[in-house]
C-alpha cells in the first residue's frame, strides 16, 4: 500500500486519517504548553471540496499551544498521530467540527491585523461563544447554523517544547499570567516613553487581559480582587495616557469614568478625564474634574494651573472665534 492510500482510523470515533506525503523522525512530544507549528487548509465535503481557510494563502502558519484554550480541541488529537514534515488530510465528522466557526473567526481577525483580544476577554464562556449571532463572515455563520463534517489537511512544521520558546501571554496559567504583567507594563512603558503609543497600549491591553483573567476568578470586592483591580486600573489609565497622545479623546473619557464610578478617589483618573475633556470643549466637565483633583490630592496644584491656563486661553480664542463668526449674522 502506498502513503498516498494509507487511510488509518486514529481510534477516535468520526475520523478518518490520509497521509499525503510522509514525515521524518519519530513523533514528537505533544506535552502541555509545546507549540506546534502547522499550516492548515479546511475544506467542505462537497463535490467541489470547496476551501473555506488556508493558512498557505494568509501566508503564516498557525501557532498553538497544548493544552491552551483558544483552538479546535481535535486539532490537538490530529496533530499528535504526525511526524515532522508530514501532510496529512483528516476527514472529520460533525461531531467535532461544531466549534470550528468560532476558532475560524479569530484566525481570520488576526490575518487581516484586526484585534482578537475582545474575542480572548469575552469567550472565556463556552456559553458566551454562541451569544454571538453573526460571525461577521457569511461562510462561517451558515457552518454555525448547521455544522457538517470537514476536512483538515495538515502539514505539521514544528514543535517546540515550553522551555524552548517565549509562551504568549494567555497560554499560560494564572501564577505565570501574574508574574508577566510587571514585565508587560514595563515594556509598555518603554514604548510610552518612545513616543510609540500605539505600540504600547498593545502591552497594556495584553497585561490587563492577563490579570482580568485571573480576577474572574476571585471573589469581587474581597482582598485578592481589589489587588488586581488597582494593578489593572493602573494599567488602564497607562493606556488612556496613550490614547490622549493618540487624541481618543472619547475613548479616554469613556475608561476614565468607569474607573471613578467604582473608585470615586482615583484622582490620576479625574485628571486624564479632565485633560480629555478639554481637549473636546467640554468647559464646564473639565473644569469640575480639575476641581475634584485639587480636593483629592492639593499637591497637584501646579499641573492643574497649568491646564486650567490653556483651558482659558483657550475658551478665549473660542469666544473671540464665535464672535468672529457670528458678527456678521446680525
């Protein structure tokens, strides 16, 4: 028998495997936190065998980690029967192809330089998966509607071990989650500092991720929360500290006043909100948040004045426009 006819049943129900071309060297280790390599190409089980995703066209081979959360559990199953090298097509059934959709989208996100970490924060729920009720891509939601079986071909590039690589931040488990956020801030800050904002609110983001994660699982309110609330609102207004240099202004607005509804004495808070405000005309907001900065903490009066003096200079300018403007109405 050839490699091209060897069909073997993996010993899991609903698959079928085909191996294409074979690989060298003895199967790796597929432990917990190894990083796979791969590219993959899905198809439907039509007559035309129509091709829904292809890594090959995106141009960058998937990345996954054992034992990770955010993938298609059977692909874990299908890579470990290969070798380094190998292509393989793997027939699937309905059974475990269901979440495939989900996963697809994601990937697609990533490849088209969209932000999949909304997608992290939200579908730590398997519930919450299914509350979406457009993927956003017509393929996908008619698979949502009515799953079918697929086929996988894989070609298994590399594995690395965990020692061997620098794990991203949400492969890992919630002691090694607390302990990369310092780092990521860090980095973050440095890139502030370079006047690289866009990069920096990335670390950010990716370190208040990281310690949301972890919070889910702490009782709201109690010690161990409120720890993690102040690291994670420090970073947020890091990140608005980025998005005033970038002229979010609403944005800023936005995360600053979730802040101060839940903690009423966060005064760099009151200060970004203030500063942001200003930036959009916003005199009288501007004015009381600049206000609420002086009763919490009087030695910020000399960056205040300062503001509050391009406040008026600016309310000036604007009067003098209007005037301006509005003369000859009249």
């Amino acid at each position: 028998m050839s490699d091209m006819e060897e069909t073997m049943m993996l010993g899991v129900e609903g698959i079928k495997k085909t191996i294409l071309h074979g690989g060298t060297g003895d199967i790796p280790r597929f432990i917990t936190g190894a990083k796979v390599t791969f590219h993959f190409r899905t198809q439907l089980c039509d007559d035309e065998r129509t091709v829904i995703d292809d890594s090959k066209v995106v141009g960058t081979p998937m990345e996954m980690v054992i034992g990770n959360m955010f993938k298609l559990e059977i692909w874990e199953t299908l890579l470990s029967s290969m070798r380094i090298g190998e292509v393989a097509e793997f027939f699937c059934d309905t059974i475990h192809t269901g979440l495939y959709p989900i996963v697809a989208k994601s990937m697609r996100r990533i490849a088209e330089g969209k932000d999949p970490v909304d997608w992290h924060i939200h579908t730590c729920g398997m519930a919450n998966m299914f509350a979406y009720h457009s993927l956003g891509y017509n393929d996908l939601d008619e698979l949502m509607k009515e799953p079918q079986p697929l086929y996988f071909v894989l070609e298994l590039i590399k594995v690395q071990q965990p020692s061997e690589y620098n794990r991203e931040s949400w492969a890992l488990n919630d002691e090694e989650r607390i302990k990369v956020v310092p780092v990521l801030h860090g980095q973050g800050n440095k890139l502030y500092k370079a006047g690289r904002y866009q990069e920096a609110t990335l670390k950010y983001k990716e370190a208040i991720v990281c310690i949301k994660n972890v919070q889910t699982k702490e009782k709201a309110w109690e010690v161990p929360w409120l720890k993690l609330e102040k690291m994670a609102n420090t970073l947020t207004l890091n990140y608005c500290q980025c998005l005033l240099r970038m002229e979010e202004y609403y944005e800023v607005i936005e995360h600053t006043s979730d802040i101060v509804n839940q903690h009423p004495g966060a005064v760099k808070a009151f200060y970004l909100r203030g500063k942001a405000h200003m930036e959009v005309w916003n005199e009288a907001e501007a004015r009381q948040d600049f206000s609420r900065v002086l009763d919490l903490d009087p030695g910020m009066k000399k960056a205040v004045k300062r503001d509050l003096a391009v406040l008026n200079m600016r309310m000036e300018e604007k009067n003098q426009e209007d005037k301006h403007k509005y003369k000859g109405m009249f």
